[in-house]
C-alpha cells in the first residue's frame, strides 16, 4: 500500500511559544513515576507544542533456546548439509504463568501503537499532548499488571523447573535454566518521554550558512514524518470504516452477515482519536469527526441488526465518509 497523500499542514499552523515539556517529563520505570505537563499554551500549537515523542522498551524472557546437539542429530538423520536445520526447544514447554507474560506484553505493545502515531524507525512515536493522561494512567496501570504477572511467574519458576524435566526428557539440560536472581533482570519495561523539537531548535555552532541547511533538511524530515504520522491515522479509519461497509452488505436476513458489536466501538473509537491526533487543527480531520459523529449518532448494534432499513442507511453514511478521506491507493 502507498502512502495516503495528506495535504502537509505544517506550514499553515500558527507559530506557538513551545512549553516547557523538556523540563518536565521524565522516565517511567516499573518502579518509576511520571511528571505532568505543563498546562497547554493559549495560542494556537503547532506540533512542537501540541505533541511529544515516547518511546516504549520492553523486554521479557522468551523462554527458547536452540539445542546444538539436537539441532545435529536432525540434520543427520536426514543427511543433510550442516547448518540447514535447527531444533529450538521451549525451556518450561507450555508454562502458563510464562505464557500470561507474554501475552501481556503483546497487549502492552498494542496499547501503545494505538494511543500514538508513527515518527521515526528508531521506535520513537508522537503522543499528541491531550493524549498523554490516558496513556499514562493506561500505561502505569499494564505497567503494574506486568511486574505482578513476573513476580508470580519468578515464585513459581523453580518448582516450574523441576516439572518440566520429563517433558523434555533427553532435551533437557540444567544449564539452559538461569537462576531466579539472572532471570529477573531478564524482565525490565522503560517509557521514555521528550519534547519534539523543530527546525530552530538546533543550537550548535557550525556557522549561518550550515545551520541554514541543517534546518532546512530537518524541515524537510519534519514534514515528512508529519505526514506519515497522519497517514497512519487515516489509515485506520479507513479499515475500520471499510470493515463496517462490509459487514452492513445486506438487504435481507436470508443474507445476513454476522458482525460483532464492536463493529460500531470500532468506529466511534476512531471518532476520538481522530480528535486526539489532530495535532495542527486539520480543518479536513475536524470535518470527518464532526460528520462520523452525526453518522454514528444513534447507532447501536442491534439497531443495525433488526432494522434493514437503519443499516442500509447507516451504510450508506459510511461509504461517503470513505469517499470523502484523502486519496488511497491501495
């Protein structure tokens, strides 16, 4: 899929006084805390001042590791070439304390793309300003649900051990199992805060005409990344409204189409966030939450199911509001 082609904003924003955002965000540990900004300016933000950058690391043990002396017996057993296969075998099998973890971090993960936007390939994402008590009250609180879910994984862990053994049988090797105090160190999650900065920001001393075209290229990287992150936004929209125009193709219940009630979540959910990211005061973003608000108003999921003609229209409303986003190749 190309890129949406979204019409770069960032020109037509008003030049805001940047808040003090740097000063004031710090970084969240498990253990940590985190600081509030700053009330937001009363001139109109650019993006500098509308969002800020967050960086989510989280590691954990994944339990696996490759058995060389297997690894060898496969390869022969089947003659061939050294190197070619590779038996990779799970330290506690199906543990489902380890397996809890794992499935936490996925969630912890997702939460966070969803409440952020893209900005570089570094893991740095935009976190609009409005967005930022939620995402760390939601953040703080899977933060706490991780560390308990390790914390009673590690209490378990040796008795976990020595069950395992007649799983693996002949896989078996006390030396692949680090020690509570080593494994714990493994699990670690950090959120790491800081201020976006813009093309002025740049405070070295290489002379009036590098600095001419450092801006310059970092304006230009500026804008770029705006516009990815904003395409990621349309782009979710898009899904989410394609997915209701598919689910509402019917006419009668002879066709009917099962569809789950968070069909219509989905679509009032990207109604906020369609709020929550628009950072520069998009008049074209403003325009597509008030008229999905209008469209979505009144409609609930079983309205959608009993009443053939409420979903035709409200289909109808979908498939103009998909008509009406910037262009898409896809």
């Amino acid at each position: 899929m190309n890129m949406i082609r979204v019409e770069d904003e960032l020109s037509t924003a008003t030049v805001a006084q940047k808040t003090a955002v740097s000063n004031l965000l710090t970084q969240t540990t498990l253990q940590g805390s985190v600081s509030l900004p700053p009330p937001a300016p009363t001139e109109a933000p650019t993006l500098a001042s509308a969002a800020m950058l967050v960086e989510l690391n989280i590691s954990n043990w994944a339990g696996r590791k490759k058995d060389t002396r297997a690894s060898a017996d496969v390869t022969s057993a089947n003659h061939a070439d050294t190197g070619v296969a590779s038996v990779n075998k799970k330290l506690l099998a199906n543990n489902d304390d380890l397996k809890a973890i794992q499935t936490h971090v996925t969630a912890m993960r997702n939460s966070h793309a969803a409440m952020t936007m893209p900005w570089s390939n570094s893991g740095l994402r935009l976190l609009p300003t409005v967005q930022y008590f939620k995402y760390v009250q939601t953040m703080s609180d899977m933060v706490n649900e991780l560390w308990s879910l390790v914390n009673n994984f590690l209490a378990k862990y040796n008795d976990a051990v020595i069950d395992v053994q007649l799983k693996l049988g002949d896989l078996f090797s006390h030396d692949d199992y680090p020690t509570i105090e080593k494994l714990q160190r493994k699990f670690n999650v950090s959120i790491n805060y800081m201020p976006l900065p813009d093309a002025g920001d740049f405070r070295v001393d290489i002379g009036n005409d590098a600095l001419a075209e450092v801006q310059e290229k970092y304006s230009e990287f500026y804008a770029k990344q705006y516009n990815t992150a904003m395409n990621d936004v349309w782009t979710r929209l898009h899904k989410a409204l394609t997915s209701m125009s598919e689910r509402l193709d019917y006419g009668s219940k002879e066709d009917k189409k099962v569809f789950r009630d968070s069909l219509v979540g989905n679509v009032n959910d990207m109604i906020e966030l369609l709020r929550v990211c628009n950072v520069t005061n998009s008049s074209q973003m403003s325009a597509m939450a008030n008229s999905l608000e209008e469209a979505m108003s009144g409609v609930t999921p079983d309205a959608l199911r009993e009443d053939d003609t409420f979903r035709a229209e409200t289909k109808a409303a979908v498939d103009a509001a998909i008509k009406s986003l910037p262009s898409l190749d896809i």
